[in-house]
C-alpha cells in the first residue's frame, strides 16, 4: 500500500488525461485560454495505462479520469477498456457533459461506472455567464440521456460563487428531489488563472448550509465520505445533497487521493505546488519497481493539509485545467 508519514493510505488516483476544454469557465480559464502543451507532452495512453497498472497492484481501487475535458481526447474509450482490464473497481469520470451523447454508451461497455457531471446553474443566461458558451440546452439533454442508462451513477458537481449562481441553489434542490442524482455543491477554489479569486465570490460551508435550510429546515449534514464531508437524503427525493468542503479543507485530514496531471506529474496535494515528475523517468526507461518508487516516496512527503501544502512553494499552475479537475 503507498502511505504517507500521517499514516493516510493513497488507494484512488485522479487522472487528468488533458488540458484544453470546450468551454471557458470564470473559476477555471479566461476566455482566451491558456497556453496549452502539445500532445507529445501529455502523457500517451499506454503510460497513463501503466501507472494503473503498477498501482493496482498496489492498493488502488479508484480511478478518476478528469482534464480539461476529458471527453475531447479521441482514445478515452480506450484508455477505460484498459484500465478497466486492470482489476480497478471502479472508473468514473469529470465531465463538462457536451459530448456524452457521442461518447457515454462505449464508455459504459469499456468499464465506466459513473461520472460527476460539472454543472453549476440551471439557467441560460446563468450558464452563458459562467462558461461564456450557450450551451445548457445540451448538458440537460445529455444529463437525462445519462439517466436512461442503468447501473451508471450520476453526480452533478455545482461551484458555488456568490452573486452569481447562489439563487440556484433552490432550483438544485429541485432537481434533486425530481432525478435519483447527488448534487454537489463545492466551494470556489483560487485556480481560475486570476479571474475572480479575489473578487469576494467565495461561498463557505456555513453560508451554503445556511441557503439551504431556507428550503430544507431540517436539513442535517449527516458525514457522507472522504470528499462529500456533508450528505444528506432527504425524505421524498429520489436524489441526495453533498457539500464539499474545497477551500475550507476539513475533509484533508482523510485524504485518500494521488493527483497525476495531464503532463506526467504528481501532486501529492491539490494546493501543493511542488511537483514529481513521472513523465520524465518513465520515458528515461525506468521499471514498473521505479515507477512505484517514485510515487511513494512523492505520497510520502505529502503535507499534513492543504494550508501546509500551499506554503511551500509558489504557485506554479494557475488554472484548474493545469492541475486536473
């Protein structure tokens, strides 16, 4: 098993198998872009596929494939088949949802077993704001696609950002009550290549409960999971209520995750900004006993938390898309 030296056990890795994206999100990228690496610097399926392998062996159980946005990458049915053939429990996938009318069937047959959809209003001129694209016409329809599918789970991932789309918390609510789907609401985290950080949007756990006991008075943030540190089922919904604690970093003291960016690196923390290059002595020729090596000893020296974690070093990736949703 890999550890680290708060004896915390790394058996779920999230992968981002890309950079670029469809649409231009204000909490991730600026509408321009950022400078995106060319493929040859991306890791190629057979090494991302390596890595599951060797860790699987290991004490991995979880895969989570993310990006930018994963479903533009033309191999990502392959890259599951394979990973799916290396005795993982379970796949699962972030996506912006645009393109899952295309891609999500041969998914599920290559081993998906679910997705969190990135989804953060219900409202057109909402979404167009957000993402600067008009396309939530499409997510929807795609959402209930999903939906007809069975043994898949669905979750929706909503960042929540002050005067912007917390009036849609109720809408949320709703949706909730109507699809058997998690929604959760996660608060704004400063990797939006200095958008709106530091315009006051933030949006903590307090004030997210507080919105939602205005529909659900009874409300109670029963302990959920590693990530989803408040769940809640209320009675009468076919769906459940999450809030993800991301910025206020409660949930680290569980942390179960490795993080491998599109480009070959491992961050042993969302806010660490040192990084571990596994691209570079992968392609050095290194063994799978290398390779394994080389990732615990990067767990190894993960920080105790998130706020320790953002004190080493400067920041080195500005935006989500660089990191790995």
């Amino acid at each position: 098993m890999i550890k680290d030296q708060f004896n915390r056990i790394f058996n779920y890795i999230r992968i981002a198998v890309n950079e670029k994206c469809n649409l231009r999100c204000i909490y991730c990228m600026p509408e321009t872009g950022i400078p995106f690496k060319p493929e040859s610097d991306l890791l190629s399926k057979d090494e991302i596929v390596r890595v599951v392998r060797i860790l699987s062996a290991n004490g991995l159980t979880k895969v989570r494939l993310t990006g930018g946005e994963p479903l533009l990458r033309n191999d990502i049915v392959d890259i599951v088949r394979d990973i799916h053939q290396s005795s993982i429990e379970s796949i699962h996938m972030t996506t912006n949802g645009l393109l899952l009318h295309k891609y999500l069937e041969p998914l599920v047959e290559a081993g998906l077993s679910g997705f969190n959809l990135s989804l953060d209003t219900i409202r057109n001129d909402q979404f167009h704001q957000i993402t600067r694209r008009d396309k939530l016409d499409r997510v929807m329809d795609n959402l209930h696609f999903a939906l007809s599918i069975p043994g898949i789970t669905v979750k929706l991932n909503t960042v929540l950002m002050r005067e912007i789309n917390e009036n849609d918390i109720p809408g949320f609510l709703k949706l909730a009550k109507e699809l058997p789907i998690t929604i959760r609401f996660i608060e704004l985290m400063p990797f939006d290549d200095f958008q709106i950080w530091k315009t006051g949007k933030f949006m903590g756990v307090e004030f997210i409960l507080e919105r939602i006991k205005k529909v659900i008075p009874d409300f109670i943030g029963e302990y959920g999971s590693k990530t989803e540190q408040y769940y809640f089922k209320p009675e009468g919904y076919k769906g459940a209520l999450a809030i993800i604690p991301a910025y206020t970093r409660s949930l680290c003291g569980q942390c179960d995750r490795i993080r491998l960016t599109a480009d070959g690196c491992i961050r042993n923390c969302l806010y660490s900004n040192i990084e571990y290059n596994l691209k570079d002595i992968m392609r050095n020729g290194c063994s799978d006993e290398e390779i394994l090596l080389f990732i615990k000893n990067a767990m190894w020296h993960k920080p105790l938390d998130g706020f320790e974690a953002e004190k080493q070093n400067k920041q080195v990736r500005t935006s989500m898309t660089q990191i790995g949703g």
